[in-house]
C-alpha cells in the first residue's frame, strides 16, 4: 500500500531525482521551453511555478531559496530573476502542452514553457565591413518579443 508517501520517483534515486528537477529547470528557464515526458512536465511545474513565485518577491531569502534549489547556479538565477520581471499574472506561470508519443516507446511527449512572452534584448548583425574586424556584436536598445 501506498501510504504516507508524498511526490513521485519516477524510478530514480533521490539525488538521481534532484539532479533532473535541477537540469530541467535550468533548460527551462535558458530556453524558455523543453521538450520531455509528461510525467517529467508534471514533476517539474508545480517547483518551477513556487521558483518563480520566489524570484518574483525578489527578497533575500527568496534568491537564496532560488540558489539553493538550482545548486548555487548563479548564471541560472539571474536569468530568472530577469525573466520573471515581465511576468504580470501572479500563479500558473507555465503551461504543458501535449504533442505526439514518442516512437520508441511510446511515451507521451509534451512541451513545457512559460505563459507568459519572453523579452529578449535584440542583437544587432554585423555589416561585411565590420565582421573582418573582432569586434563583437552590439546590443541594441530596442527589445524582442519572442512569441511561441
């Protein structure tokens, strides 16, 4: 029987377990959406969404909260908490979108991403003139909306 047992395994160890939340979650939040399994997208999003409840208070326990969770991955954190600065609603920050079973065993493959649109910063291309010089690319002041 299964009793008093709170969360899923998905048969791994708890440091195996630890481990994928961490890599998902960083993959998350660098590419602001992963393709995996269902059961995986369910494991993740209830963590994900108290993450970026905590990013979005921006208090000092909170980022340490953030740091904790994410295995003191500093680049990850501040991509959050820059992220979720344009984020207007105050729960439900991700949604799961179901695509087609994975061929090879026929798991339910889904997307994860953010509800909310991600502004990027836009990045201007060099001319033919300026790309025999190592000069690197400049950031415009204008901003990108990505859409899904």
């Amino acid at each position: 029987m299964r009793k008093r047992i709170k969360g899923k395994t998905l048969s791994r160890t708890r440091t195996a377990r630890k481990a994928l939340y961490r890599s998902l979650v960083r993959s998350l939040v660098q590419h602001n959406a992963i393709k995996t399994t269902l059961a995986k997208a369910k494991f993740v999003q209830p963590m994900v969404d108290k993450l970026v409840t905590y990013a979005k208070k921006g208090s000092l326990n909170g980022i340490k909260a953030l740091s904790a969770s994410l295995g003191n991955d500093a680049q990850t954190v501040k991509l959050l908490l820059t992220t979720v600065k344009n984020f207007s609603r105050t729960s439900g920050f991700t949604r799961i979108v179901k695509l087609s079973q994975r061929k090879g065993d026929a798991a339910r493959m889904v997307r994860i991403e953010w509800v909310d649109e991600i502004i990027k910063p836009k990045i201007e291309k060099l001319s033919k003139k300026e790309k025999g010089k190592n000069k690197p690319n400049k950031i415009a002041k204008t901003a990108v909306v990505v859409k899904k």
